[in-house]
C-alpha cells in the first residue's frame, strides 16, 4: 500500500510518526508522493487544544466523501486523540470512541502500539491482501487476526518498547530523538497526561546509541524530546523500576560520576550526547523544559557544553501567581524571573522564549496585566500565545468555569502579541551585523534564497547562486545578518 502520514501537535509527535513511517516500511508499504495517491491515510492527532481535533474532524468529511468512491482506502488515527487501540472489528466494549463513532475511520492505535501495526492493519483491511486464497483459509485468518486484535486492545504492551523502533527520519541533517514518554506534572488545563500515560524515561543506553547512529550517518543537530525532558530520570515510575533506564550505562561511570548522575541525570545525559562533538554533532537542543526542574547545574551545562545551543524554551504560562497556582505550576513569577536572570548573567545574548495561555479559569483583567508586565519585563524574544481551550477530563474542565469571554479571550490574544512583535523585532534588531551560524534547511529556487536557522533558533536567509544553493544544503554556513524583519533575518554568506 501507498501510506500518506498527517502530523499534528508537537515535536514528540512529529518524531512518532517517523517511527510509525519506518514500521510500515518494514511491512511492504511505502510513501505516497502525493496525498491523493494514498490508499492508507493515517493521523497523527494532537489534542492540546479543540482546534486541532476540528482540523481532523473536517479532514475525515473530505476524506468520507472520497471513500465512498474508493472503497479500499483505509483511514486510521494515532496520537493524542486516542485512547484504545481497535478497529471496526473489535468488540464493542474494547472500541474507541473514534472508531465507534466516524463512519470513514477504520482503526486506531495508540503510538505504543506501533509494533503491532501489522495485525492492527490485516484486521482493518476489509478485504485480505491475498485474493487467491480459498474461503477456508481466508477465514482462519481473520479468526487469528481478530484474536490478535484482541490481544492488542487488552495488552498494554510496556509503553517504551515501540521506541526500539528504528525510525524513518525525514532529514539526514537534524534529528528528533525522544527521551521520555508522558507527563506527570498534571498541570490542570493540560490533556498530555491523560492522552500520553505517566512520565517515564527512556533508557539512556538505547538514547545514546541512537544519537551515535544519527552522528554517524551525518547528523549535525540533535533535538532531544519529551514533555518536561529536565525531570528525566526522576519520575515515580522510574523511582519504581529501580531507576532501570540508567541500567548498562551508569556502570560504566566512575564513582563520583555516578553520584553526579544520581543528582542530575539530565545533565549527565546531555554531557554524554555533548561527546559526540568530535564525531561531528554541531548542535544539541531539547523540549521542552519545565521551569520547575529548571536547575543551577543545567544552567551551567549550557555554558559548557559545546553543543547546547544558546536558545531557552521554557514555558511560563501567565504571569500572575493566583493564575499559575491554579494552573498547578509548582513555581510564580518571581521564581520564573529568577531564573531568567541567571541564565542571562551567564549567557547574556540567550534566545529566550516561552508559551503562554490566555483567558484561563478565573483568570481577572488584573490578572493579565500581570502577565502584560511580566512580558515587558522578562522580553522573551519568542512566544506561542494560546487561547485557553477546556479539554475533557481535564481538572480545569472538571472543576472550574472558562468563564473568560470568547471576546475577551481574543483581547488579552492581540494585547500580548503586539508585545511580542515587539520585543522579537528589538531581539532580531540586535544581530544586525553580527555574523551568525546556519545550518541551511532548504534551497527556494525561485528566489535564489537559501533558509535555515542559527543556533539561537532563528530564521535566517541569505542569496545563494543557482549552481551552489542546492549543495549547501545540510551545511553550516557563517552568515552576516544585514536587515531585521519581525519573524526572520535577513544575511549575506561569508
Ligand atoms: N510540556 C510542555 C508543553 C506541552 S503543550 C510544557 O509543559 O511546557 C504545549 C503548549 O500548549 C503549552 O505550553 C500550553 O501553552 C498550551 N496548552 C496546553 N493545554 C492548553 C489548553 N487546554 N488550552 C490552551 N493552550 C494549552
Ligand atoms: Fe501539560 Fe503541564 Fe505536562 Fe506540559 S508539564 S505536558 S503543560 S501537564
Ligand atoms: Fe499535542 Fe499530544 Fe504533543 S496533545 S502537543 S501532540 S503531546
């Protein structure tokens, strides 16, 4: 079959679904080149807000209408929509809501189930892929594959083995390597927890093998994922498990090394990928933080590291206590400040941007001055402003009111994002003249325009000539910024 893969959400998603790429290609199937060519057509869903659900909702009706035309055309979600792996042949008890109630849908599997991928697809498909076959045999098999099926919903398989797989990578020159699964902060307003399990961390042994595969083969920027990646390692169910994800690794560390990886696994975990320097790895990067596991020893491994990049993602949410403690933070906004104020006194150009929700419960017109003057103050030269959205299960759903008007919600949206044009344009403004790092990510042969971005995380493009743009590509290439617009930056090569 001919696979097309719809990726929503975040970089742990867009990393999955590399996973799910490669485990498809191991059954035979390859990539569509265009969407309307695809006779198997999987979402990779992202919750976090309503928004995201609507898009896929509209894409199925398009797609319904199309399946009714083409009858073979099998549609299955993953991602953070789905809670039980199943299809249209599961019992009904075992179904997902997705698959129970979208006509057009045909199965569902959570992303730790994409090992079993190729049961999950033989008992969706309606017809088996071998037509030769006689009645008898034919029905054996779908007897076994229903059973198999079965099996899948019931068994939660362990939650981290799908990451064995070897990933299909959609570039050769920067990678997403994710290092945790899940989420045990429990923010209120927050799905994550609910839709990804309980915070687990991935074996450092099997994180370092595949980041040296990555360097390797080229790899010249890794980005290490998870969703508070700086409290790897210090999860309960780590605690529970004895700590096994540091297992064929920490003996290998001398004694004071090894009490320095009990303290701080995260660091220790960075220093080692920082190794693969020598072998050719140019950038380190990680997402997203949580202020909170934010500590003094992280700080200092940026100013050590020669990979870590200058760029800090740490998202802040709103600016007033009463807000953040209601949003179950475990930090305010003087805790934040400070710790700003220590990453600038030790890296004083950072890049330093951040998340922020507006409109959430309770949340009163002074309330949101405070996060007005927490922007003023702190000028995160980036952030990614959200409406609240109220997500089913969610504590804030359960418990309290969105009462932040609609319109309301839109103000307080546009107040802070003329702040934030702001504040990025003043940012970029400063590297006027300053000669950057690039690591180019596309050629625009229209334009003669090579793109990529510096390690502070900026969007950077500068001329090249026809014959050369292509090549440069995957390279690292020393840029002088001459003109600063709100988003990107414009340079001429050296
Ligand atoms: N793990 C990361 C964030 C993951 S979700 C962290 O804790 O920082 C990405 C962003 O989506 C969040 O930072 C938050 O700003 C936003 N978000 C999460 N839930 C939301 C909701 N219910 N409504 C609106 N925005 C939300
Ligand atoms: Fe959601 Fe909070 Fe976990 Fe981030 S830390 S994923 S916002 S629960
Ligand atoms: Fe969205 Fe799930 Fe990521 S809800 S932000 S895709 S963890």
């Amino acid at each position: 079959m001919k696979y097309y893969i719809q990726t929503l959400g975040c970089a742990m998603n867009y990393s999955d679904s590399e996973r799910v790429a490669a485990a498809l290609g191991k059954l035979g199937h390859s990539p569509a080149k265009k969407e309307s060519e695809a006779d198997l057509y999987i979402f990779n869903t992202c919750s976090i807000r309503q928004k995201g659900e609507d898009r896929v909702y509209g894409k199925l009706m398009t797609l319904g209408e199309r399946k009714q035309r083409e009858k073979d055309l099998l549609i299955g979600i993953t991602g953070c929509m789905v809670r039980k792996t199943s299809t249209k042949k599961s019992p009904r008890e075992k179904m997902d809501k997705l698959v129970r109630d979208l006509k057009p849908v045909d199965f569902v599997f959570r992303i730790e189930d994409a090992g079993e991928l190729g049961k999950i697809l033989k008992m969706a498909a309606k017809k088996p892929s071998v037509r030769a076959i006689n009645k008898a045999a034919k029905a054996k098999r779908i007897r076994g594959a229903a059973k198999a099926a079965r099996e899948i919903v019931t068994d939660s398989v362990d939650r981290l083995d799908y990451l064995d797989i070897a990933p299909k990578y959609s570039s050769g020159f920067q990678a997403f390597v994710p290092i945790q699964i899940g989420c045990d902060k429990f923010c209120t307003y927050c799905i994550v927890p609910y839709a990804r399990g309980r915070e687990q961390a991935r074996p450092i042994k099997e994180i370092l093998a595949e980041c040296r595969t990555l360097v390797e083969k080229g790899c010249k920027e890794i980005t290490l994922v998870g969703q508070t990646v700086n409290s790897y390692g210090r999860s309960d169910l780590d605690k529970k498990s004895g700590h096994a994800y540091g297992r064929g690794f920490v003996e290998t560390l001398t004694k004071s090394a090894q009490l320095q990886f009990a303290k701080e696994p995260f660091v220790a975990l960075l220093t080692e990928v920082d190794k693969l320097h020598a072998q050719g790895l140019n950038r380190l990067r990680f997402t997203s933080p949580h202020p909170y596991d934010y500590s003094d020893a992280l700080i200092k491994a940026h100013a050590k590291l020669k990979t870590l990049t200058p760029h800090f993602h740490i998202p802040v949410q709103a600016g007033s206590d009463e807000t953040l403690k209601r949003m179950n933070r475990r930090y305010s906004a003087a805790d934040y400040k400070k710790l700003i104020k220590k990453i600038r006194a030790l890296i004083p150009d950072a890049s330093v941007t951040t998340d922020i929700i507006v409109g959430f419960c309770g949340e009163t017109k002074k309330d949101f001055e405070k996060t007005l003057k927490l922007y003023k103050d702190i000028k995160w030269d980036m952030a990614y402003l959200a409406r609240y959205s109220p997500r089913p299960g969610t504590v804030s759903q359960k418990f309290f009111k969105d009462d932040v008007p609609r319109a309301e919600k839109a103000r307080r949206w546009h107040a802070l994002n003329t702040v934030l044009t702001k504040s990025s344009r003043d940012y970029n403004k400063k590297l006027i003249g300053k000669t950057l790092e690039v690591l180019v990510e596309k050629y625009d042969a229209r334009t003669n325009e090579c793109e990529g971005k510096s390690r502070e995380n900026k969007l950077v493009q500068f001329p090249a000539p026809a014959s050369k743009g292509l090549s440069l590509v995957g390279t690292i290439q020393k840029v002088k910024i001459t003109k600063a617009l709100e988003w990107n930056l414009k340079g001429e090569i050296r």
